[in-house]
C-alpha cells in the first residue's frame, strides 16, 4: 500500500506548499529535495560513521553472529540515532574478529620470539599478557562504538534542542503549518540535529510513512530515554495546529518553548549535583593517587629492582591507568543530558580550513626538534658513534666540565661498566627537555589551529549578546509602524560605540547609497552586512524579519521581540549553570594543572637524590668496615644500585603519564561544561599541557638540583 499512497502524499504536500507560498510569497523555504540532502549531508558529515560501516560491511560480514531480542532491540536503536545503516550482528561481528585478529598477532609474534632467542624458556609472557588484555579492550571498543557514535550524536543534537523549538515556534507564529516549519528548521539549524529533521523527509519519500506528522513522530521516540521535554514541546506544537481560535494557538507554542528550556534547566541542575561524586573519584583514583604513589617508585626499584623495572612503570603508568581514567570519563559522559552545550558548527566556519590545516603540526615539529634531540643526547653517546664521530669521551666527570665540586668521580650521564643506565643528574637535567618538547608539540600545534577561530567565536558571542538587545528595539520600532528600509538607521543611532551599530550601519548603507532591497543588504553575496558577522543568531533573526514583515509590521514586530526574550533565557539558564559547574571544574583543573605536575616534579628530584646518595656510596666498603659503619652497610646491601630505574626514564615516563592526563580530562571538562565542542577541547587541552608540562619541568628541574646540592654537601665528608 505505501508505494500507492506515497505519490498522492506528495502531490498533496506539493498543492499544500504552492497555496502558502501564493499566499506569503516566503523566500525562506525552498523547495529542496530533503531525501537527497539527507544522503548528500550525512556522507559529508560523517565520515567517522562511513568509515565504521565500512568495515563493518566487510570484515563484520564474514559470519553471522546470533543477537538476543533484548540486546538486538537496544544496538539497533543506537544504531538508528547514530545513523548507522547496519544489522545489529555485524558491530558483534567486528568486535569477535578484532578480537581473533588481536589475539593471534601476539600469540604469533610470541611464539616468534621464543623460537628466535632459542626456546619457550624465552617465551614473553607480559607482552602475551599485554596483548589479551588489549584484544579484551579492541573487543569492548569496537562492541560498544554504536553506543559511542550514537552517544556523540545525542550531545551533538542534543545542544541544538532549544534553538530547534525556538524556530519552529517561531515560524509557526505566523504561518501554521508543521512542514513548513521543519523545513525551516532543517535549513537554519546547525548539524547534526538539522540532519534528523532531513530524514524525517527522507523516510516519507521513501515510502517508511505516509506523512510528516508519523515520521516526525517516529523519530521523537528516539529521544523518550533522554529528552521527555523535546518530544512534549513537539507534541504541543502539533496541538497548536487544532486550536481553533489563534490567541490559543499562540499560547501553546509558547508553553512548547517554555516546556523545554525549563526542562533543559531541571535536567542539568540534577546533572552538576550527580556529577560531582564520579568527578572526584576519577581525579582521587586517576590524578591523586598514581601521583602520590610515583613516590614510592625510586625506593621501590632499589629495594626490588629485580622485578621491577621501567617497562612496568610504563605499562602502569602510561597504559593501565590512562585507559582506568579513559573508562570512568567515559562513564560520565553518558550521565550527560541532552538540550544544552555549544551550538556553533565549527566546519561552516570560514577559518575551518586553517583548523584541518596540517601546518601548525609541522611548525610545532620543527620548534620542538631541537628539545628531542635534547633529550636523546645521553642515549647518543651511549649507543651510538657519535662521540666517536667529533671526537668526544663517551661520558665525562663533574671535574673534567669544571664542576668538581658537585663530585669529582661523579660522572655527567652516569652509565655503569655494564651499561646500564644513565644514572648521572645531568643525563635526568637533559632527558626533561623529551616530556617538555613533546607538551610543547601539541600546544603549539593547538595554538595556532584555534587562535584566530577563537578570536572569532568571542568576537561572535559578544556580538549575539548585544545584538539580543539590539533585537528587542528593532521590534519596538517596526511596532510603532517604521518600515524595515528606515528601522535599520534608526537602531544605529540608538547602538552607539556596540559592535552591532557597524552591523545595522552596514545594512543601512546598502539600502540607501545601493538601492538594495533589505533582503539583499543583508544576504548579498557580495556586499551583504552578514559576510561580516557570520552568526546563526543574526542570520536566523534578519531572515524571521524578513519573512515576517511580509505579513505585517506588527508580525514582524512580535517575532523579533519573542526572539530577544527567548535568547535573554536561554543566556540566563547558560550562566547560572556555569556558575554551578564552576567549582568541580576548578578543582579538577587545579589538580591536572598545578598539583599533580608539582608532586610529579618533586617526585623527579627525590629519585635523583636517592639515586645520587646510593651511586657514591661503596656498600662494600662500608659492609666490611670496623668503624661501627658496617651493620649499617649490611643494611644498604638491600639496595642494588644496578638495578634501579634510572631516573631519566623515570620522569619520560612521568611526563609522558602527565600529558595523558591533561588530554583525558579536558575532554572531559568541556563536554560536561559545552557537549561535544571540538574547538574549545583543542584549544584548552593545549592551553592546559603549556601550564602543567612549564609547572612540571620547573619544579623537576630545581628540586633535582636543590636536593642533588643538598645529597654532595650531606655525603662529601663521609665518601
């Protein structure tokens, strides 16, 4: 039946919008084939979900694996909201064979090993360890990426609710008619909501439902577990459209409006009070805690060198708990409502090219070079013939630098006859510059990606929040029955030394000296005054005006006026939630930016000091001494010197953690502040690296000098 009645559903749709466009001559809505936009957009939008069906078509197809009902139903709703054209087996699928491909890899490289050194006596057990908790970890990933994509979309849309219903209620003041108004919406909201409302058109052209009304109803199910409040403002939209009597029409869009924001409002009043307990756990167990126990790290490697050493650091430090912090984060971003966060598209920002731009990485690189090479110095003269090359000694004494006085056998790099190593303070001064040039790579990097699209989304946002105002008297004013073509010169005179007075003087001036309709003063591709302001607010608002106004001046004067209100509360409930987020993100910020690089630095030092102290020590000699010293040289017999981590690794190790670190956490820091907001992440996380990895440096660096002082000034009587 539906091929039947899909014809006649669009040649009433046709008939429908031919009589409302007779009748307001609208230029706002075009006729656009939405099903056409809605495969176009989503392939230009999603790229990530297209690269994920790939292999999910591919490799998620080799054999058909059997879902439950109860999972079946809830993958294939997530793949919905995501807008994954999949079966729910084949992300099972995927995940099962990454997992056999993960498996096998280092079960095949193990067994390669072993035969390589001569036998299973051989076998690396922590790598084969390593790689079944990573084929666990691939298993879980690719499982639950659905979940991820379609809990990415939800933010995403989620913050575009508001702004969605504010335009529909809009538009539906003055002309009811529910496709109409969507289509509307769906060309002046951002993505990817606007893309949702594109496939409520693109599921009637293909025959799944007989009207807009059933497909746009379908679709709100898909928010009946996040956002109650978007479908019942929705549903009191439809209702308006039985009203018979128009005050009553009017004053059900407006309870529709007023249904969501105070919805969005309550919503993340209990959000900032539930979030606060998983926030702390996460910055006590994956920031506090692993800080504080680096202190114990320098010791433990003397006493238990054995069967510690830094491959374990760094699995512990750089693997086990990044993805420990990585998974409670995660964790928290579900607990995130929908209706509030960012609403700026960052890609139909004009600068967008300078933030896909591969440029910064390869400045970054190039002003950071010289810190790796830093770094890699003591590795240099060890284990390779550059020394040899220039001439140079393959390690040098304090003494012979002119530094006797730090010890004159101390050596600079500190690599034993055995080569172990480097122990030496200076090879630890040096190796600081690795963790310090690895920081500065993505902060620069970031800096130069985000500074100008910043400079602009400030310059943006002070403007949409004058221009509220502005909004609120160019409705007075075509009230009081001034046309459009003078109301815009008047409310220059009235804005004086704001940012929107350049605005409103542009459009003027188009209009006057060019002979411009309003229309194109503003849209003209060439000359219109919103080339120079490119803002949603400020688009949406002179397009409402311009629609409007060709209902009546009164029309145009209530639709501005509702506007300015509208945003005056959105902007309230905004600022008082930023306000309650404050103090959780302060503390989180201070801990990832001040405390733990401090702790971390200090840590460094001590592990020098121990190191230094038990490196000019003869144990031997003091264990066979008759002066008293031996039961004490007995007692130093449980440190091996030999074995302890060198504190060069150690604090790569450290920094290394710290960056992690920063990148987890800012993540999380702005999503739970703004939603998905790539830009502001970008920009913060390097903002954050600069202050914790400069902190972290600084402090490594003067407490190993001061309490390597402090160990050649304590030990040089007794050595």
């Amino acid at each position: 039946m539906l091929p039947n009645r899909n014809p006649r559903v669009e040649e009433i749709l046709r008939r429908h919008s031919a009589r409302i466009e007779k009748q307001m001559n609208s230029s706002i809505v075009k006729n656009v084939d939405y099903s056409r936009e809605y495969v176009k957009f989503k392939r230009e939008m999603a790229p990530d979900l297209n690269r994920f069906e790939k292999w999910c078509r591919s490799l998620g197809s080799l054999i058909k694996l059997n879902v439950s009902e109860k999972d079946k139903e809830k993958v294939q709703r997530e793949l919905d909201i995501a807008h994954l054209e999949l079966e729910p087996w084949q992300p099972l699928t995927l995940a099962v064979v990454s997992f056999v491909v993960v498996f096998f890899l280092g079960l095949f490289v193990s067994v390669a090993t072993a035969l390589i050194k001569g036998g299973f006596s051989f076998f690396p057990y922590l790598f084969f360890l390593l790689m079944i908790v990573f084929s666990l970890f691939v298993f879980y990933f690719v499982k639950s990426y659905p979940k991820r994509l379609a809990n990415k979309w939800r933010l995403k849309a989620s913050s575009q609710m508001v702004p969605a219903i504010l335009y529909v209620v809009v538009y539906m003041r003055h002309t009811p008619n529910l496709e109409k108004a969507i289509a509307f919406t769906s060309e002046h909201l951002q993505e990817p909501l606007a893309l949702d409302f594109k496939k409520v058109f693109y599921d009637v052209k293909v025959g799944k439902f007989s009207t807009i009304k059933e497909s746009l109803d379908n679709y709100l199910q898909t928010w009946k577990d996040y956002s109650i409040e978007f479908i019942e403002a929705f549903h009191l939209i439809e209702g308006s459209l039985f009203e018979p009597d128009n005050n009553r029409r009017i004053v059900s869009l407006e309870k529709a409006l007023e249904v969501i924001l105070e919805g969005v409002y309550d919503k993340m009043l209990n959000f900032t009070h539930n979030v606060r307990s998983p926030l702390t756990n996460v910055y006590m167990l994956g920031v506090v805690l692993p800080t504080l126990g680096l202190a114990l790290l320098p010791l433990a490697s003397a006493m238990i060198g054995t069967y510690l050493n830094i491959s374990h650091v760094f699995i512990l430090f750089n693997l086990i708990v990044p993805f420990f912090v990585f998974y409670l984060t995660d964790k928290i971003m579900v607990l995130r409502p929908g209706g509030y966060g960012e609403t700026e598209l960052l890609e139909k920002n004009t600068l967008y090219i300078k933030y896909k731009s591969k440029k910064p990485y390869v400045r970054a690189f190039l002003i950071c070079c010289p810190f790796f090479i830093l770094g890699l110095i003591p590795l240099l003269f060890q284990y390779t013939t550059f020394p040899e090359m220039f001439h140079f000694q393959k390690d040098y004494t304090f003494a012979d630098l002119g530094l006797g006085f730090l010890g004159e056998s101390e050596k600079f790099f500190g690599f034993t006859s055995e080569g172990k190593g480097p122990f030496g303070v200076g090879a630890l001064f040096l190796g600081m510059f690795i963790p310090l040039g690895l920081a500065l790579f993505f902060s620069i990097a970031y800096k130069d990606k985000t500074k100008e699209l910043i400079k602009e989304r400030k310059k943006t946002r002070q403007l949409e929040k004058e221009f509220n105002n502005s909004l609120f008297q160019l409705g007075n004013r075509l009230g009081s029955g001034t046309p459009p073509e003078l109301v815009f010169g008047k409310v220059a005179e009235s804005t004086r030394g704001l940012m929107t007075e350049d605005f409103f003087r542009r459009v003027n001036y188009n209009i006057r000296q060019m002979g411009m309709s309003v229309e194109r003063s503003i849209f003209d591709s060439n000359r219109g005054a919103i080339i120079y302001y490119p803002s949603d607010l400020i688009a949406t608002s002179m397009r409402i005006l311009i629609e409007s106004a060709k209902k009546g001046l009164n029309i145009a004067a209530l639709s501005l006026m509702s506007i300015s209100e509208y945003v005056k509360n959105i902007q309230k409930i905004t600022n008082r939630l930023k306000d309650m987020l404050a103090e959780i993100a302060s503390d989180m910020k201070s801990n990832m930016t001040f405390l733990a690089p401090l702790l971390s630095g200090i840590v460094v030092g001590l592990a020098a000091m121990i190191t230094s102290i038990l490196g000019r020590l003869d144990l031997n000699a003091l264990s066979g001494d008759s002066t008293g010293l031996s039961g004490f040289g007995d007692f130093l017999k449980v440190f091996d010197f030999a074995s302890m981590i060198p504190p060069y690794y150690l604090q790569i190790v450290i920094g290394i953690y710290l960056i992690q670190v920063v990148f987890i956490l800012t993540s999380t820091l702005v999503t739970v502040d703004s939603g998905e907001d790539k830009l502001e992440k970008t920009n913060k996380v390097g903002r954050n690296l600069r202050k914790g990895i400069l902190l972290y440096f600084i402090t490594a660096f003067l407490s190993t000098f001061a309490l390597f002082i402090l160990a050649s000034v304590v030990l040089g009587g007794l050595v």
